[in-house]
C-alpha cells in the first residue's frame, strides 16, 4: 500500500525535489497534499540516490515544505472508451464539456508501445483533405506524419481546423476519426476551436484535448500523449482511422525547455534540451499502420517557427523524424491567399505512395509535376522583373509569369470551407495549363494531354 512522506526539500517552478524515502521508479504517478487539503497529481521525473524529482501537473503555487508525498507506485494512465468520440477534454484527459461521467472501458500507460518496425506497414492510401495546396501537390497519406510549418500569426488553425472538418479515406466504408490536441492555446483560441467543431459537426467523430496557455508547463507535457494513447486505442482496438491534430508543438517544445531550466540541465541549442529530439520522435513515431490491423494513425503536427526561421531547433528537428512538410509563407499570408501554402518549399515524401490509378487518378503526378515545374519558373521570373523589368521578359516569359500569378489566385487561394475533391483540384490544375501553349508542357505524356489538355488561349 502507498505510504505518505513529509519529506520535501525544495520547490523550483513545476518541479518538487524530495528526499529518496523509498524505491521509486521512472514515470510513477504522485499525489502531493497541502496541509488544507488540496490534492495535486504530478509524477517522477528524476531520481537519483538521495533524491527524486517531480513533475507536478497543476500550479505549485501553495506547495511548502509542509506538504505531503504519496508515490503511488503506478504509470501515468489515459482511461480510453469509444465514448470518447464527441467529447472536450483538459490536458490531463478530464471532460471539460459538462457531459456525461466517463466510464473507461480500459486504462492505458500513456508513453505507449513502440511499433515493430517490421510489422509497419507502407503508407499508401490517400486522404482527401480538401484543399487543393495538399491534396494536388503534397498528397497525406493514411499512416503517415506530416507537420506544418506556421510562422507567428498566420493561420495554421484556421487550416487544422479545416482538416479536421473535411479529412476523409475516399472510397472506403470504413470509421473515420479525429484526435485533436491543443497545447499552449489561449482561451479565446480554445473556444474557436470548440464552436467550430460543434457547429460544423465534426465534434461527433472527434475527441478534443485542450491544454490552455495558462495551464502548467508539465500539463502541456502529458498532453499529446493524452491524445495519442486515445488514438492508439480507436485505431487498432476499435478499427478506425485516426487523424491526430497536434497544434502547437512549439508550446510543447518551450515547455520542455522550461522545465529543462528549473532542473538546470545543461541546455542545448537555443537553450532546448538535448534530449528533445529523442522526445520529439517519441510523439511522432506513434502514427502508422500495423501489418494485420485494421485501422491507422496519420499525424499532422503543427509548429510556429520563432521568427519565420526554418532552421530553428524545432522545426529542423520535425524535419528529420517526420515524412515532409506543409510550409506556410508569409508573403502569399500578406496577399490574402488562403491557405498561404508554399508548395515549392512544402514536400509529401509518401506521396508517390498515395497517388495515381485507383487512388486518385493517373494523371496526378504528371500535373503536379508540371504545375510545380511552371510555379516555380514564374517565381523566379518575378525576382528577375525586380532587376530587369518586365519589358525585358520574352513573350513565354511573361506568359510564365502570368501563369504563377493565376496559380495563386486560383488553385492555392480557396475558401475556408471550401471541400474540393481530387477530381475538382486536378482538373483546375487542367485549366490552369490551359493558358501555357501545349508544346512547353514537357512533363505529361502527349497521350495524357491529348486527353485532358485543352487550350485557354481565348479566355486569357
């Protein structure tokens, strides 16, 4: 049985150092009293000979030398039921909605299990996000990650949220589902995000993780876990495919860091820990499909990068583990073109995978690769125009240019609740050809365009 100890030494922001009174091991939970009763929940997250850290989930705030220590001598647990589904949790996995109590069918340790390597199976079956930036040029794929890469301001929720609503496994009579996790979010964000899975619908097939910005550092700890421990059990114990919302990675980072600095660890790059690559790959190796299993775990982690800096620690870490990116440039954000994706630094490494005869269509690779091949001449046309001017360009130069302009106004830009299918996205990438003349589009086969091109020239 669990004893009781009085036996704290010191108190530093998040973290409770007691002295060593008995075996404890890595992880176990901890229940911390003060002398007017107040319960709060924290675990170990250091011990050495003389001493054991905790990680204390709730302010510290009240905590003295006077408080009383349990080691309950167990593993943090996520209590996982398909009821679930439809319900607003905090970011110790609590409803929060006024919904009914809970009855978990089981409770799971929220590190996880690992997935055996060899009995991964290959990402290959597409998802239809609805939006043409993804969908066309950086195609998800079920069991894959693929993270966004935001900068300050823009609107990365905005985008989650419209994933969130229209995700789905075309073709396939299968249950699809979302697990949504908030971290570091202000109130005013938290309560978007609950209005609009509520008034759109998507609240019935999602579960929702709120962990607020003024919630402790170690809560945004526990969080994705929280989340992803859900997702685990939806996907391979119920048979559902689970699209995980991770937003923003960034506050979990900064949260690592924080209590990094109150154990004055010796930091790393920026001040990061070391070890924050291994955690971060601990997050974002738990999406993908087991061989036998019917369901999946397809991950989209969201970050903002400090400073439009993609070379920053926690984006240049994302990069390593994950299969791609999403990028979001702040340039198309100031000309109003939503989303303001920048598909010539965005890259789905899966997509191959996922597109083609029987997924999407035979001729998605042939015209996202034109479509990438004409962008990404018309953007460097407009930097020689800087220096040149336009007068300088050749007649397929300016048509060029014209055509990267069309591109932004026309495929990328959408509208927030815009669903376009595949088929919708690559015929306006069709029409968008259209306007180039046929013998410069050297990157479809003459039978595909004999049978899609069809020339703009009279409506340019």
């Amino acid at each position: 049985m669990p004893k009781e100890y009085q036996t704290v030494r010191e108190i530093n922001g998040p973290l409770v150092f007691v002295e060593k009174t008995e075996n404890v091991a890595y992880k176990d939970i901890v229940e911390i009293k003060t002398p007017s009763g107040e319960r709060k929940r924290g675990e170990v997250l250091d011990t050495s000979k003389d001493i054991v850290v905790i990680q204390v989930y709730e302010e510290t705030r009240g905590l003295g030398r006077d408080a009383k220590v349990t080691f309950m001598d167990e593993n943090v647990k996520m209590p996982v039921t398909e009821d679930l589904l439809g319900r607003v949790l905090n970011g110790r996995g609590e409803p929060i909605d006024d919904g009914p109590e809970i009855i978990p069918e089981e409770e799971r340790d929220i590190v996880g299990e690992a997935m055996n390597p060899y009995s991964r199976e290959l990402p290959e079956d597409f998802i239809q996000t609805g939006i043409s930036s993804i969908d066309g040029m950086n195609t998800l794929v079920r069991g894959q990650k693929l993270p966004i890469f935001s900068g300050s301001g823009m609107p990365h929720n905005k985008i989650a949220l419209q994933i969130a609503r229209q995700a789905e496994v075309r073709d396939q009579d299968e249950d699809f589902a979302v697990v949504f996790a908030g971290m570091g979010i202000t109130n005013e964000e938290a309560q978007d995000f609950i209005d609009d899975f509520r008034e759109t619908g998507a609240l019935e097939r999602s579960v929702v993780f709120l962990n607020l910005a003024d919630d402790p550092a170690a809560e945004r700890i526990v969080t994705p876990r929280m989340a992803l421990t859900t997702a685990e059990y939806l996907a391979f114990e119920k048979g559902m495919h689970v699209l995980v919302i991770l937003t923003d990675m960034t506050n979990y980072c900064n949260s690592l860091r924080e209590i990094a600095a109150a154990r004055e660890e010796v930091p790393g790059r920026r001040g990061y820990p070391g070890y924050m690559y291994t955690d971060l790959a601990e997050i974002y190796e738990r999406a993908g499909q087991i061989e036998g299993q019917k369901g999946s775990i397809t991950q989209v982690p969201i970050l903002t990068m400090v400073g439009d800096d993609i070379t920053h620690p926690i984006p240049d870490l994302t990069g390593y583990i994950t299969e791609g990116q999403i990028v979001l440039d702040r340039d198309l954000h100031n000309k109003n073109i939503y989303p303001p994706i920048n598909v010539l630094e965005s890259l789905s490494r899966l997509m191959d995978q996922g597109i083609g005869a029987d997924k999407t269509r035979e001729d998605h690779s042939e015209v996202k690769d034109q479509l990438f091949a004409d962008y990404a001449d018309g953007v460097s046309l407009r930097e020689l125009v800087q220096i040149v001017g336009e007068d300088a360009l050749s007649e397929q130069d300016q048509l060029t240019l014209n055509f990267a302009e069309k591109y932004e106004e026309q495929f990328v830009q959408q509208g927030e609740t815009e669903n376009r299918t595949i088929e919708e996205t690559l015929q306006l990438g069709w029409d968008l050809l259209g306007f180039l003349p046929e013998e410069t589009l050297n990157r479809i086969d003459p039978e595909t365009l004999d049978e899609h091109y069809e020339s703009q020239d009279d409506e340019a």
